[in-house]
C-alpha cells in the first residue's frame, strides 16, 4: 500500500478538528454557533489544502519530524472526539481542549514544518497559520467571557 501524502494527512487533521468541534455544537447548544462556525473554517481549511495542493503534492519536502507531529495532534483529535461522543461535557471544557489543540499546532509549528517550494503554496501556508492564531485568540476570548 502506497503511504499517504503529508499533505493528505494535514487534509484529514484538520477535517477530524472540523468534526469535533461539530460534535461541541451539537453537544452544547447553548454556544452552538460559537463552534459551528470554527467547525466550518476548519473545512474551509481542509478545502484549501486540497484545492491548492492536489496536484502538487511535490511541492513540500518533509523535514524529519512531520508525520510525528501531524500523527501526534491527529491522535489527540481523535481521543477527544470519541470523549465528545459519550460524555457530557461543558463549554469551558471544550474551550481547553480545542485551545490546547490550536495552540499545538501553533507550538508545533505544523504550518513551518513544510517546506513549500513555490510563493503560493507559501501563502497559503502563512494564512492557515494566521487563522489558526485567530482561533487560538477566539478561544482564549471566550475563556475569558466564562471565567
């Protein structure tokens, strides 16, 4: 079996973050447009890499730590959204989780850790990790309303 892209796999972490945070809108309806949207920029997310990368998947060199990382912050989402699915859980709660989830990919530098070869794969790059600082500032925001 071939292995999959490093791109593939960035495409599939962020879909797994879009679904967990869906699962927080169901499971607190009382914020449940505080993470619908986050959910929906997560796709957006996954959309754009997909769109941008499909045919040039060439176009990053993997350094020696981006399938770690990437599996580390996948395996994470994962664990949490089948907590999601069987626990009760509050709004607080899933601020911490999603923010630790942001915040890693930010401290992991997940978005530096491909080399992109060509300017627009650069930027793209760059805006992903500039809406990922959105959300991680989102989340602390809405921390801060709660405390």
């Amino acid at each position: 079996m071939k292995e999959r892209s490093i791109i593939d796999l960035f495409e599939d972490n962020e879909l797994k973050i879009s679904i967990l945070y869906n699962l927080y809108s169901q499971k607190i309806p009382a914020k449940k447009a505080f993470w619908k949207k986050i959910s929906d920029e997560e796709v957006i997310h996954a959309k754009e890499i997909a769109k941008n990368f499909a045919k040039e998947k060439e176009l990053f060199k993997e350094n020696k730590f981006t399938r770690g990382v990437v599996s580390y912050v996948s395996g994470y989402v994962e664990e949490k959204i089948e907590e999601a699915k069987k626990a009760k859980l509050s709004h607080a709660d899933a601020i911490n989780i999603a923010l630790r989830i942001e915040q890693s990919m930010l401290e992991k530098k997940c978005f530096d850790m491909f080399i992109p070869t060509n300017i627009t794969v650069k930027k793209v790059m760059e805006r992903l990790n500039k809406d990922t600082e959105l959300h991680a500032n989102q989340l602390r925001k809405e921390l801060k309303k709660i405390k």
